[in-house]
C-alpha cells in the first residue's frame, strides 16, 4: 500500500560527494573543509580519507553528528526516532555501509491491516477500507473503489501514460509538464472528486502535500519505494552516523557554526570561517563540500557572491515540516488489545499518523507485549507539523493523547504514558525544516542551480537530489572536478538518495535513504552533481 510517510525525518544527502570522491588514489593528497557532520558530510569524509585525502569537519551542533538522524534514548534501553526511522530494501550502498559497519537490521513494517483509519469521527480496520466510501460523497463510478484504486486511476495512471525513455529522463517535456502540476491539480485532471481526493490523500498520508509537485510522488511512484519493502538499524538509526565518525581520522569539530565560505580561484584555495564558544577561527583548504540545508545556508556569507539563479533557488527552494511526538506506555495496549504488530494508523485528526514499533512483529512474544513500548504517536507533515511545533512540549503531548485517545482509548488510562518526547524540525535550528520538496515548477526552474557547483566550492544534501525526504550520502560524484578543479560536466543518472560512489550506471542508483523517511526514504532520479540524505 503505498504511503507518503515521510521517511526522512531529516535529508542529508550530498551531490558533491562524486566530484569529490572520484579523486584517483594517485592524485596528491588534497585538503577538503566539509560544512556538516550529517549523513552527507560524514559519507564524503569516510570516502575522501580512504583515498588518501585529508578532511576538516565543521559542525554547528556542539553535540550531535548524524543531521536528521537523530534517536531518543529512554529509560530501559528503549529508543524512538525523531528524524529517519526505515530503510528501503532496494538503497543497496546504504546496506553496504550498514554490513561494512555490522550493524543489525530488523524488519520496518509500514503497513498492517489491522491497523486502522479514523475518518469524519469513524474507525475502520485497514482491512476493511471499502467501509471508508460511505463516510464520503463519492460519485457512483468512484463508490466501488478503495483508496488504492484511488491512487491508481490518478498517479500511477499518469506515470503509465509516460513511455519508457521519459520514464528514464526526468527533463522529459511530459515530466517537465507534470513539473507544473501539483498532486491536487493531477488528481482533479484524472476526473476525481473533491470527496475522493480527499479520500486518497488522507489513507495515503498525503493531505498536506497536495500542493506540491506531482513530480515528486511520480518519482516515487516510478521506484517502486512503497512496495519494496523496509528495514530498520536495530538500537537505532543514529547508529550509522556513530559508526561514520569512530571510523574518521579527523573527526567532526563540533559547536563549530560556519558563518563565512570564502574562495580565490587565482590561488585555487577555499576557507571558511566559523564561531566556536564566542570566537571566529578560519581553516582552508583546496575544496570545500557544503552540505547544510538551504534554509541554513541563507545565513551564511559566501564570497564571492554565488551567482544569482543559485542565490534564489537557495531562498526559494521549499521545505516542508515535521514533527514527532513519541510516548513509552507502561504496556503495549496496541498489540495486547488491538492485536496490531507494527504499521501505521491514518487520520484526519492534528495527530496525522501513528507508527508501532517492530521489534515484536516476528517473535509476538506476550511478554513483550504485556512490558513497556515507544509508539510514534503523531507523524506530522505541513500545516500540521507547525500547529504542533508552536506548541510546548507538555502542550504538544496533551494534544495528542487526547486526539489519539479516539482511536485509542486506552490512551485515557492513568498513568499509562511514562515518558515522552517530540521534535519539530522547523525549531531545529541547523535544519531550519524537514527536508526539501519541490512546488509545481521548482523542479525546472530550480533544481540544476541547486546542485550547480561554485568555483571550488561543492554542494550536497538531501535537497540537491530528485529524491527528498531520504537519508543518504551520495556526493562523491565529483571527483573529476577535485581533480581539475573545474566543475565536472554533468551526466545524467538515475537513483534517488545515492551514494555516488561508483560508477554511474544507466539503471537506477539505490540510493542512502535511511527511512529519514524521515524519511520516508524512497529512490528517485537525480543528475550529476546532487544527491540527498
């Protein structure tokens, strides 16, 4: 069933990476200063010191690597994720980072029937969503059909429409239309209703997205990312960023917040200049990788100045929120009570969706289920995500739990909760919003000037990708730019959330996205030159 569940709870991705990382081993050492110790920057750095090169990490977090991948940790050796929480079974660089650095995998379920929808004040078993059609003014040809069905007359009908070469050419004129388009406007091109758009979108977990590009769930669509099925890091998904950085030589200066980037190209030397507890230093170096998001890139100075289209694609690149509002339960009423192992529950109420953890999904032991566990009860996006995010955080739990306790009753049982914890990505102030994703138009208009290099300076992230949301470290496609030090001609390739770390190929990449999905994590085509977390 397919599901616009952010995987990313946060986007690192690197599109600079493959310049970089492409330096051969012969090639004399060279100095790079990477700007952020997420996904992306640690990845670039772990490559370039395995090809003999020297790196100096700057991260304005004085004490957190890993960006949007970032794990709470409660009482019991519980744990929940704020950002990405699931990883495609198809992102094969990141599972070959995950077996290099032997951290267990475990199965992410995403969806379970005997999870449920609550809709206009009703709850129904996922099973049993053929129910949901009389909850809403359907026309006769739309009653029959379920909200997949829904889904398919509208986007998956339009990505049929396209032949096989536009499917593997996202600058298509067909894709480049759809560009246009939000979700809303394809929905309505397809002849649906009001009622059943809005049918769709809530049981897909895409409400708050339907003003944005259709070419977004295209790509996704075209992946297959929602069908192929999730794993997640057992103990954690900040578990790959640790393991990034106990591998570093050089590792991540933290509270190091970048204010200046600075490069001549008459001595081929880059710097950047950074506050560390109320002072500025300086370091240089031959190359430099930027990859924090564009809303905080907006803060820092870069001299000379980027070129205009590339100033404006960072101010106007649109990111949308999260937040995530998890609670411990002295006992697992959701598998106990309501016989659910894992999955997701879609509402319309300000909660969004609610994810149960997986660990118990294979062995279903009662003991388990009768002990404490950490639900994700609230997963949201957009408009929803900021309502909660403006609230404090003891504001933010009572909210929840007594919009959750309509599906969940049991919510309302004294002292039921035991710990809790929530994060809106807009308040982060590193992140500045969950991750990018494209209005009708910012694909064409935007994209190619956030990926474009600078001079000697790089950049990478989630946002310099075709695929968002995800987590993933993919950008060392520049390495023939490190060499030259000219930017490198770009070539086109496929693969949301890569790792460019080899050789391009003409089949899609799978990519890094660590379920930041955030994540949500799906693979998406990008170009040469761009990646994300």
């Amino acid at each position: 069933m397919r599901r616009v569940t952010i995987l990313a709870g946060g986007t690192a991705a690197s599109s600079a990476l493959p310049a970089l990382a492409a330096v051969a081993n012969n090639v004399p050492q060279l100095h790079v200063v990477i700007v952020g110790a997420g996904l992306a920057g640690l990845c670039a750095a772990y490559e370039l010191e395995r090809s003999g090169h020297r790196v100096t990490i700057l991260e304005a977090d004085a004490k957190h690597v890993g960006g949007r991948t970032r794990t709470f940790r409660f009482s019991d050796g519980l744990y929940g994720e704020a950002g990405a929480m699931r990883i495609p079974t198809r992102h094969d660089i990141t599972r070959r980072y995950i077996r290099e650095f032997g951290l267990p995998l475990r199965k992410f379920v995403l969806s379970n029937p005997q999870a449920y929808y609550f809709l206009r004040g009703e709850r129904q078993r996922i099973a049993d969503a053929a129910r949901l059609n009389r909850l809403y003014a359907l026309r006769d040809d739309e009653r029959g059909k379920s909200p997949d069905d829904l889904w398919s007359d509208s986007v998956v009908k339009a990505l049929k429409s396209l032949s096989e070469s536009e499917k593997k050419d996202l600058t298509a004129d067909t894709l480049a239309a759809y560009d246009q388009q939000s979700l809303q406007q394809l929905c309505e091109a397809a002849g649906l209703s009001d009622e059943a758009i809005e049918l769709l979108a809530v049981t897909q977990g895409a409400e708050t997205l339907l003003s944005s590009a259709a070419t977004e769930h295209l790509r996704e669509e075209l992946l297959e990312v929602w069908t192929q099925g999730f794993d997640e890091i057992v103990g954690g998904t900040d578990r790959l960023a640790s393991a990034f950085a106990a591998r570093l030589r050089s590792k991540p200066r933290l509270g190091c917040e970048v204010v200046r980037m600075s490069q001549r190209s008459d001595i081929r030397r880059t710097a950047a200049v950074y506050r560390q507890r109320g002072t500025e230093q300086r370091v240089e170096g031959d190359f430099l990788l930027c990859t924090v998001p564009c809303p905080v890139l907006t803060r820092i100075v870069v001299e000379p100045e980027l070129p205009g289209p590339k100033q404006r694609a960072i101010r106007q690149l649109n990111y949308d929120s999260s937040t995530k509002v998890l609670v411990v339960t002295k006992r697992r009423f959701w598998e106990t009570d309501d016989g659910i192992f894992g999955g997701g529950t879609f509402t319309d109420l300000p909660t969004g969706t609610t994810y149960y953890p997986s660990d118990n999904v294979e062995a279903r032991d009662p003991r388990v289920s009768r002990g404490p566990g950490v639900l994700l009860a609230s997963y949201s996006w957009g408009q929803a995500a900021r309502r909660l995010a403006s609230l404090p955080h003891q504001e933010r739990v009572a909210s929840v739990l007594l919009h959750l306790s309509r599906v969940h009753p049991q919510l309302r049982e004294p002292d039921i909760v035991r710990e809790s914890a929530s994060w809106s990505w807009d308040n982060h102030p590193y992140s500045g919003g969950a991750f990018a994703w494209f209005m009708p138009g910012q694909h064409s208009s935007l994209h190619r000037h956030i990926i474009a290099p600078a001079g000697r300076i790089y950049f990478a992230g989630e946002h310099a990708s075709l695929t968002h949301t995800c987590a993933r470290c993919s950008s060392l496609r520049k390495r023939r730019g490190l060499r030259s030090g000219c930017a490198p001609r770009a070539r086109r390739r496929r693969g949301r959330y890569n790792l460019a770390f080899e050789p391009v190929e003409k089949r899609p990449s799978r990519g890094f996205p660590l379920a930041l999905q955030h994540h949500h994590m799906r693979e998406a085509p990008d170009d040469d030159g761009r990646d994300s977390i």
